[in-house]
C-alpha cells in the first residue's frame, strides 16, 4: 500500500470543509456550516484538489474515502 506524502496531508479546515463536500454540501452551506467566508471555501477546496491530484468535488471525496482520510458520517 502506498504511503502518504506529505504534500498530500490536509490540514483541519480542509478536513472539515471536505467531510462538508462529502456529505452533499454546496460551497454556501458549507460556510455556513463552519462560519467562514464562501470564498474561503473556495480556497480550501481548490487546495484539496491540488493536494489530493483530484479533477473535481466528487474525485476528491472519492480519493478521501478510498485513503481512509474521511468517512461517511451522519
């Protein structure tokens, strides 16, 4: 099984605003959600996809479960 690298390690918030992304929620009520800007948002998710090498929302959460790093909570 392949490590992870470091580049690849996601911090809190990134952390929090993709378990967000998984369970279905829009940028708009993500923020809501975690009390920050849309833009913030935004930015955090544009760095989970670098980080993670995904194409989209959906490939991210995808590569998230398949590593282990989120869960699918309700």
């Amino acid at each position: 099984m392949a490590e992870h690298h470091s580049s690849d390690t996601l911090s809190e918030r990134e952390l929090q605003v993709l378990q967000q992304v998984a369970a279905g929620n829009a940028n708009k009520i993500v923020a809501a959600h975690l009390s920050i800007s849309e833009d913030t948002v935004k930015g955090h998710v544009k760095a989970i996809l670098a980080k993670l090498g995904a194409n989209d929302r959906t490939h991210a959460v995808t590569i998230a479960l398949k590593r282990g790093i989120i869960s699918l909570e309700e």
